[in-house]
C-alpha cells in the first residue's frame, strides 16, 4: 500500500469529504478559520488523519490565497506548521504530505500526488507537480525566478539542488516515471533545465545540469560532470567524470559515453562512441564505435566514425575523416580535407594534410608529413 493510499479518516484521498459535514462541523470549522485569519494565519491544522507514517494534520485555507484558492480550501497533509509556512502564498493540494524536517515556503506551491519529507526545502516560485507518487528527500527546490515541476513518479533524494536564481525565467522541469536525481554524498544542481519524458533517466553525483539542456530518455548525467546551454543528452547515454559539456547544439544519444572530457559548439556523439579526457569542439561528428580519447583533439568540422580511434594528444580537424579501423595516436595531425581510412595508422607527429588519403594498412610516423597524396 502507497502513502497516500494509507488514509483513514473522514477524508478521501483527494482530500474532499466521504460525507457532508454537518450544520454544527461546518459552523465550527467556519469559527475556527474566523479566528485564526483574525490573527494573522493563513492556514489551520484542522483534523489529524492516520498514514502509514503516523498522524498528519489536514490543513485548511483561513483566508484567499486567488480566485483558485479561497478561504476554506481544504489542502494537504502536515506532521505541524513547521513544514508549510504561514507567510507568502506557498500551499500544499490536498494529495500532497510534508512531513520530517521538509519545509514549504515562499511562494512556492506543491499538487498531484507528491511527498516532500526528510530536509527537503521547496521556496522561492518553485512549482511541484506530482501525477503520480512523487518523493522529495534532503532536496532544495526553488530560486527567486524558477519554475520547478516535478511531474510523473519522481524520487528526488540525497543533497540535491534544483534551482534556478538567474535573471531569466528559464524553467526546471523533471519528468517521468521512475526519474532518479539522487546523489548519496555529493551535491546535484539542476539549474533551468528540461529533464526527462517519463523514462528512468538518472541524475547523481556532484552533476550540475543548467541553462536550456535537456536530459531524455534513459540518459544519465553523474559524477562532477556540468551539462550547460543548448545541451542534448538522450537514449543511453552517459555523461560522466569531470565532462563540460555545453554548446549551440550539442547532441549525446544512443549508447555513447563522455567521460572526463569538454565538449563544446554544435557537436554530435551518437550510437556507441566513446569520448573520454579528450575535447572535441565545433560542429564534429564523432558516430558508430568511435573513440576518442586520452588527450586526443578533434575540432572544426572532423568526422571520427566506424570503429577508428583518435587518441594519445592526436589532433583531427578541418573537414578531415578518421574512419574504418583506423588509429591516429602521439601527437599526429590529420586536416583540411584528408582522410584516413581502413587500418592505417598515423603516429609520432606525423601530419597528413591538404587531401591526402592515407588507406590500407600503411603506418605514416616520425614526423612524416603527407599533403594532397594517396597511400594504400
């Protein structure tokens, strides 16, 4: 049995009635609201209904907080007054619990079905929304410009902020069933951003996620990894480590890792390649069982795809294609138009250049440098 399944008092869940109020209830609960907006409250603790973790108090409206809630709107579910403020326009729907050491103030607002529990502080403009069971642990939700909206079956737990205090009015939106932002000991922040579409992505670690980027699917962002701007993050894929990864349109799908590395500008990883501790900026393609890695530097327009391997503070750039099985390693440079192809190696500063095509099984090192020519 849920939570919110576990009430049994005179409430629904939902929080409406199983029965009419009589006259003489009515009368004394209009007395009692009355009274408490006279001195100043915005809300009472009305009746104690038994859950599954103990007694919680039905809360009440005693005076307008709009047109949508007037005075008498029956509310949420609370251990006390500590866990909703009774200043500002913060208020819990009546699917809601908050409970522990949780905190509600501000102007922030929580519906759907959601628990907020443990040290979770949801302030600011911040905005929950659970449409199904939504859990909210040790959690910061808010800033002074955010719209926080957790929708679908959500755990949100560890030391975790979600917040945004820029001077826009970029939304925080985590959504989905089963959604993870969870981090044991580190700290996750979520500033502005899109996360999720009702699939199990993850959010852990110390990973800081902001501005436009958006996390789909089952994606996961973990470790000190910062996900910025007009960032893509989908399917399975992971981005981890100590990755910068921010740009115009930067798009990580299928089952492609960043580890350890920075990537920027309008960069695609996809399908199963793999880019760790090595930067990869401008409008790259890195694609198939690619990897680039270990110092490696692939900028401008470079195509890195097939099962070839860019590593070892190589450099790729230009409009140049490192394909098939093919390796540049140790301080190579592959540019401008050249390609290198099948199992051919490049290696110990060599350079290929202009439109060389370098194929077969040729190895080209010691600060070889190859220019608009053909080798198998």
């Amino acid at each position: 049995m849920g939570i919110m399944d576990s009430i049994t008092s005179i409430f629904k869940k939902g929080g409406e009635p199983k029965r009419e109020l009589s006259q003489e209830e009515k009368a004394s609960l209009g007395e009692l609201l009355d009274k408490a907006g006279a001195e100043g409250r915005k809300y009472i603790l009305y009746k104690q209904e038994d859950t599954n973790v103990g007694k919680l108090w039905r809360i009440v409206l005693c005076k307008s907080l709009g047109a949508k809630l007037p005075k008498g709107t029956f509310g949420g579910l609370v251990k006390s007054e500590k866990n909703l403020s009774q200043d500002g326009k913060c208020w819990i729907e009546q699917d809601v619990m908050v409970y522990d050491d949780a905190v509600v103030e501000d102007d922030a607002c929580a519906s759907g079905v959601a628990v907020i529990r443990e040290k979770a502080r949801v302030c600011g403009k911040a905005s929950i929304v659970g449409a199904s069971k939504s859990e909210f642990g040790n959690t910061q939700v808010g800033g002074k410009n955010s719209t926080q909206i957790s929708i679908g079956e959500i755990r949100i737990n560890g030391n975790n902020v979600i917040v945004n205090n820029s001077n826009s009015n970029s939304n925080v939106i985590v959504v989905g069933n089963g959604n993870v932002v969870s981090n044991g000991n580190g700290n996750t922040v979520i500033n502005g951003v899109s996360v999720g579409e009702a699939t199990p992505l993850t959010v852990c670690g110390r990973a800081v996620v902001k501005d436009n980027a958006v996390i789909r699917d089952f994606a996961t962002v973990k470790g000190d990894a910062v996900v910025s701007k007009k960032v893509v993050v989908a399917d399975n894929a992971t981005v981890s480590g100590e990755s910068k990864i921010e740009g115009d349109i930067v798009i990580i799908g299928g089952n492609s890792t960043v580890d350890n590395a920075t990537v920027r500008g309008s960069v695609h990883i996809y399908d199963n390649a793999t880019v760790s501790n090595a930067t990869v900026e401008g409008s790259v393609r890195i694609a198939d069982n690619a990897t680039v890695k270990d110092d490696a530097h692939v900028f401008e327009q470079a195509l890195v795809k097939d099962n070839a391997t860019v590593k070892g503070d190589a450099v790729v750039h230009g409009h140049a294609v490192v394909k098939d099985n093919a390796t540049v390693k140790g301080n190579a440079e592959v540019a401008d138009n050249a390609v290198v192809e099948d199992n051919a190696t490049i290696k110990e500063n060599a350079r290929i250049l202009g439109t060389a095509k370098i194929g077969g099984n040729t190895v080209i090192k010691k600060s070889s440098t190859i220019v608009d020519s053909e080798i198998n």
